[in-house]
C-alpha cells in the first residue's frame, strides 16, 4: 500500500473511530446523569479541564516536534520526549499545589478532591503521547484509532458501571478517565518500541533552543483554540454555579453534536481540498462546501432545538430539566462556528496563520467578557455569549478571507431556502407534539417528532431547494469523476 493509500485509508479510520467513540461517550454521558446531579458533573468537568489545560501548556509543540523533525534522527526524538514529560512532571507538580487555590478561586471545594486524580489520568496519557507521534509519522493511523475508540468504550463502561452500583459519585467518572488513559496510552506504547523515543542519546544545546523556537506558536495556537471549546465550562461555573454550569455542561455537549459529526469533517477534508485547488477555483469550492453544510447541519441544529424539551424528559431525569431550554438557545449560537471552522482551510491554503491566530483571541475575548456581561441575567442569557462569540469568529474569517478574493453573496439565496424549509419543519415538528402530548408515551413522541422533521424538511427542501440537493449531489459525483480522470491521465504518461 503506498503513501497515499495509507493516508486515505488512516483518515477513514479516524473518522470512523472518532464517530464510535463520540457515540458510546454520548450514550455514557446520559447514563451517568441519571445518576449524577449537574452540580456533581460540572466539579468533575471543571478539574478535567484544569487538568487538561495544564497540558496543553505543557505540550510546547513536542509532538509536533517529532513528526515534522523527527526524520533528522535520534536525538531530535529523545530530546523531543525529554522535554514533554519533563514539562509534564513540573505542570502536574505545580497544579498539584495550587489545587487548593484554584478551588478556593472557583468556590468549588469538592474540585480539590476530583484534580489529583484528573491530574494522574493527563500525566498516564502524556506517556502515549510521543508513541502516539511515532505511530502517526508510520503512517500506522489504524493502531492510533483503535485506542482512542477502546478508551472510549473503557470511559463509558467504567463510568458507567461505578455510577451505577457504588456510591463512589463524581469520583467514578475520574476514575474512568484515568482507565481510559491507561488504554490509549497502552495502546500506542505496546505499538513501539522504548528504544526508538527512550533511550538516552547526547542532546545539543542547539537542539532544545530548536525545540522551545519550535513550540512556541504551536504551543499558543493550541492552548487558544481548546480553550475556546473548554474554558466556559469554568467560567460558567464561577459565574453561575455548580447546579447551573452541570446543566450547561450537558447542553453544550448535546449542542455540539451538528458540528462534531458533520462540520468538523467536512472542515477536516476541505483543508486538503483547497489546498490541492488551483487559487482561481477556491472561493468556489468553498461557497459549494458552505451550501453543502447549511443542506445538513441547519436541518440538525433546528431539529435540536425545537425538539429539546421532548428529547431531555425522554432521555434525562427531572433534576435536569434546565438542559432543554440550554440546548434550544445553544443548538443554534454553535452554527456560525461550525461555518469559521469550514473557512478556516481557506485561509490555511492561503498560508493566512496570523489572521487564524488574531481570529481565536478576539474570539476569546469576545467570550469571556460576554459571558461575565450575561452571566447577571443567569445562566440562559449566559448561554448566549456562546453566539456572540461565534457570530464574531464569523465576521472576522469571512472578512479575513476577503483579502484572499472570496466573497460569500452567493451563499445567502441557498440558505434563506434551507431556512424557510427547517421553518416549515419546526412547525410541523411542533403541531405533532401539540396534537400528540396527551396520547402518546413520551418515548414515542419524540420518535414521531424525529420522523416528521425528517419528512417534512425532504418534502420542503424538494420544494425549495431542488436544485441545491441535486448540485450536492452532483458535486460528490463530480468528485468521484475528477478522480477518475486524474487515475486515466497518471496512467497516459506513464511511459
């Protein structure tokens, strides 16, 4: 199999473990919550998320390190690992000792009792996490799947268990995560070999100078983008709570289900896409991807919403019930996110870095003042500061990518016909429940309203918006085609 098989084939891999492991954390999510109250899983989620940005600090770009330098031998490896888990050893060092201030900071005392192990289950990852690199660089994408699906799997099935038949509480979930990171961690470890990242070699002061320039950028990017997907939860839960930041918690998770499994690949294959495209054919492409998206993430994001009250009494105890109106609010701030994300390759193809990273910190700043500002009108008006931050992110990326020749009026007919179609939908979706609240179990209600938003948006859209579903289709076809005819050509000068 040659390079690009490999690749392929890994990236489907990826893609497919990915979606099991989401699907068996969701359906573990919900089974804990009948178990937990959300001021229990919000201290859980908060000690995760110091613990995890501890990490992130801590990475300094090691990883990346190791697969864009580790061709240059032994040493460039090895002092790559060194110097993560050395990081790693002093992070946790220091974390461990300001865990009585940081509760203390949050006013959650119960955080202090769920960071230390939080903090064991990051520092068993980091011991995978070089590994992990060495499989990637082997192009061995299947292994690295494999143990993220099963540590998935573990997660739920621990978690799940524990809550279940002990009264362990929030400590059940840590003690899950820290099961889970011994099986990814396991996973990539027994795959290689100690010799080829462990054994110690002579490392030039030039080398560690290389390795701290390296990380730096790196290092800031990442901290900044996997904040702005986890710090609310704390500063939610400063604000707000521990009742309110569990019931946020759990809206944000649900919320984020269109994005995860539809806009998040669908930006993962633009970025090679575009940047395989000749620059005259990219502003194209990119207002077909968008359209593509609106066609399957409004009709989702819609369908959340409306359908969140039905959807949290059917699935979720009544201490929960604050979720529904979260996860109405919430379903719909995510989508001009999910959209950044997707335009987000093009800036990339256009080597735009700067602008990416100006991007996600006015994107942070925006966030963290409007949820201080929201945050007194309690926590659904707090909810919202989720849209203004992701309404901002969108301006600025669509107005960054201006610079590059792409203009997005094209895209505002098609999806004023994918609004008016999910328009249609909710107010079939919400005469079924009116017409149907007192004679169904609850369990069938929300089947019915799933069939009939589904119906019912097909019905509109072929209505509408005919010609949009059959250009998306059309455009997968003509994908297939181009690829044909790039085999048929490789194959006519192959002397």
């Amino acid at each position: 199999m040659n390079d690009h098989r490999k690749i392929f084939s890994g990236a489907a891999l990826g893609i497919i473990g990915g979606l099991s492991g989401r699907a068996v954390g969701l359906i573990g999510t919900l089974l804990i919550a009948r178990h937990l109250t959300p001021d229990i899983v919000a201290e859980v989620t908060v000690a995760t998320v110091i613990a995890l940005t501890g990490n992130w600090i801590a990475a300094w770009g090691c990883g990346q390190y190791v697969v864009v330098r580790g061709g240059e031998g032994r040493e460039a490896i090895f002092a790559a690992s060194m110097v993560y888990l050395l990081a790693g050893i002093a992070m946790i060092a220091v974390l461990w000792w300001a865990t009585p201030t940081l509760a203390q900071w949050l006013q959650a005392p119960r955080v202090a009792d769920y960071l230390p192990g939080a903090l064991l289950g990051i520092g068993i990852r980091r011991l995978g996490a070089i590994p992990d690199k060495l499989l990637a660089r082997e192009l061995r994408f299947g292994r690295i799947a494999l143990g993220t699906a099963l540590g998935d799997v573990a997660y739920a099935v621990v978690a799940v268990s524990l809550v279940s038949m002990t009264t362990l509480g929030g400590q059940a979930m840590i003690i899950a995560f820290i099961v889970q990171s011994c099986v990814i961690a396991g996973a990539t470890i027994t795959a290689t070999r100690l010799r080829d990242w462990l054994l110690p070699v002579k490392v030039s002061a030039a080398r560690l100078r290389d390795i701290l320039r390296f990380g730096a950028p790196i290092t800031g990017e990442i901290v900044l983008s996997e904040g702005a997907r986890y710090w609310d939860k704390p500063l939610m839960f400063r604000l707000v709570g521990a009742h309110d930041a569990g019931s946020y918690g759990m809206a944000f998770n649900l919320a984020q289900l269109p994005a995860v499994y539809v806009g998040g690949h669908i930006g993962a294959v633009m970025v090679p896409a575009v940047t395989r495209a000749p620059p005259q054919e990219r502003p194209a492409l990119m207002v077909r991807a968008l359209t593509f998206a609106a066609l399957l993430l409004f009709p989702m994001s819609a369908g959340l919403a409306i359908c969140a009250p039905t959807l949290v009494a059917a699935l979720l105890p009544p201490t929960w019930w604050q979720v529904a109106p979260l996860l109405s609010v919430l379903a719909i701030a995510a989508l001009p996110g999910t959209g950044s994300f997707i335009l987000s390759a093009f800036l990339a193809a256009h080597s735009r870095n700067q602008w990416l990273m100006w991007i996600e910190v006015a994107t942070m700043a925006t966030l963290v003042s409007s949820l201080w500002l929201l945050s007194k009108g309690g926590v659904l008006l707090a909810s919202g500061a989720i849209g203004v931050a992701a309404l901002v992110q969108w301006l600025l990326t669509v107005r960054a990518c201006r610079a590059d020749g792409l203009r997005l009026r094209g895209l505002v007919a098609p999806c004023l016909r994918i609004a008016l179609a999910c328009a249609l939908m909710s107010v079939a979706v919400l005469a079924w429940r009116w017409a149907t609240q007192a004679h169904l179990a609850i369990g069938w209600r929300l089947a019915g309203e799933v069939l009939v938003g589904v119906v019912v948006y097909g019905g509109a859209m072929w209505g509408v918006g005919r010609d949009l579903v059959g250009d998306a289709l059309a455009g997968l076809g003509m994908s297939r085609r181009r690829h044909l005819e790039d085999r048929v050509r490789e194959g006519e000068s192959t002397p």
